[in-house]
C-alpha cells in the first residue's frame, strides 16, 4: 500500500513588534521684555512674546505673568500697577500644547520724579515736562490736562533721567496755564507752580551823623558830637566870665545885700522896748523914790 502525498500546507506566523515615534520638543522662546524703571501707582504695560524656529511668532499660546507682588494676570500685553517703591522680580510662562517655557525680567518701582518744568500760555505754547530722576520713563498712558482738555500721550514716549521734554499746545490742544500730569488711572501726579514773585528791595539811607568841630582855648580844634556840642553852647549861655561883665554885676549884687543886712540891724537896736515904756514914756526918764 503507498501512503497518499501529504497535501497540508504550512503557515507561518509573522509578528511585528509596535513602532514608537518620538514627538520631537519644538523650539520655544519666550521674551518677556528689559529690566526697566516704573512709577508707583502708574499703570506699566508688560508685553510678551513666544517664539518658534526662525523667530516666528508662536499661535495659541497662553501667556501667564507673576509681578512679585502677589498678583498675577492672564495675557500677551497687561496692564500692572505697583502700590509701593521696591524691586521687583516679574515672570513670564507661556504654554504652548503641552510645552511650556519662561522669561523674567526686573522692574523698580520708584516714586514720580516727574514735574511740569515750564508752560507758555497760548496756541503757540508749550508744556514743559522734567525727569528729576537718573532713570529713564515710559510715559504711555499718561495725560496732560487743562481745564476741560487732556491729551492722552502716545505709545513709545519716554523721557530719559535728568532730561526735559516739550510737548507743542499746537500738538496737544492746551493753552490754558492752569496744566497737570496724571497717571494713566486718571490721579493727579503733578500741577504746574508759577514762580514766586520777585522781591523788591528798597535801600533806605540813614543820614551820617553831624560834626561840629569846638574850638579849645589852646587854639586847637577838636571834633565833638554835635549833641555834646548843643550842651555846650547851652551851658555856655548861662555862663558869665570876666570879659562879658558878669564878674562886676555879681560884686555889686553882693555889696547890696551886704548894705541891708547892715541897715537891719542898725534899725532894730534904735527900736525902744515896749516893756519900759511907761505912759508912751522910757522907764529911765523917771527917777525913782524910795
């Protein structure tokens, strides 16, 4: 007997093993600007960006900033306003899908060193602003007012340390001289002071005293006051001396008063004692019988 011929085929199993692809990292870089000087309670603007290969922008990216100061805000520009002077460390994240990336940046935040320096009235005028401070300013956002006009100042305007600006009436409509500076918020950072008024001085002159030169006895000239010269000439009134006469007058005053005094006393020994008298007669007229 012959076997019949084996007609069973056979297979054979092949097995693949799962291939993994690796999502590459893309390139992601995030600017969240320069260390920069603000102003307390004046809104600074933040502006960031995220960029891919070449430099392009990145699309559907989420912004998220950390100011140091326990706030945070969502977004590519915002607006924040630091309340106290200080430094602060301002962060940056951005997500992009599952890929995130930072950026940081320091801002100081100092008090206004900003003041209105100089106005000129008029349509032909001007507005005057200094910076006092050595750093220097972003004036974005601020605003220039008089009376019912404001003149809200561009984007890109800022004043460097120590230096002034001048911004034309003609370019701002004001004109009026009563001008101020606002924060970006609306509240009053500076005013225009006029300058205080001029102080005349008027010199008074005292008149010198006056000289009288005295002649003195030893043909010298001496330089007295002129007060003590009027108690001389004074004195010199009631002065008598040998040369004016008043020496005789004096004597013969003298002799006078000499002459009564002697006749006085003559007079009252002639005078009778009214108690010897006896019947109108002197008691030694009488002789007297014992």
């Amino acid at each position: 007997s012959s076997n019949p011929p084996n007609n069973q085929s056979q297979s054979s199993n092949q097995s693949s093993s799962p291939t993994t692809i690796t999502e590459e990292r893309p390139e992601i870089s995030v600017n969240a600007g320069v260390n920069r000087t603000v102003v307390v309670g004046a809104d600074a603007l933040f502006s960031g960006k995220a960029l891919g290969a070449g430099g392009k922008p990145l699309d559907h990216v989420r912004f998220l900033w950390n100011f140091g100061d326990g706030e945070t805000k969502e977004g590519q520009n915002v607006l924040h306003r630091f309340r106290f002077p200080g430094e602060y460390i301002v962060t940056l994240d951005i997500a992009y899908g599952k890929w995130s990336n930072a950026a940081r940046l320091t801002a100081v935040a100092i008090k206004s060193p900003l003041v209105i320096s100089r106005i000129k009235e008029g349509t032909a005028g001007l507005v005057e602003l200094a910076n006092e401070g050595a750093a220097e300013l972003d004036l974005f956002g601020w605003y220039l007012q008089s009376g019912n006009v404001s003149f809200l100042i561009p984007k890109n305007t800022a004043i460097a340390g120590g230096k002034k600006i001048i911004f034309p009436n003609e370019v701002t409509g004001l004109a009026g001289p009563d001008v101020s500076l606002l924060y970006p918020n609306g509240v009053l950072a500076a005013g225009f002071e006029a300058p205080p008024d001029k102080i005349i001085e008027v010199k008074t002159s005292v008149p010198a005293p006056v000289i009288v030169p005295v002649k003195e006895s030893s043909g010298e000239s001496q330089v007295k006051p002129a007060k003590e010269n009027l108690k001389e000439e004074t004195a010199a009134v009631y002065e008598a001396t040998p040369e004016s006469g008043g020496l005789m007058i004096w004597l013969l005053a003298l002799g006078g008063l000499i002459v009564l005094s002697i006749g006085a006393l003559i007079f009252t020994k002639k005078q009778p004692d009214p108690s010897r008298l006896v019947g109108g007669q002197a008691a030694n007229e009488y002789e007297i019988i014992e």
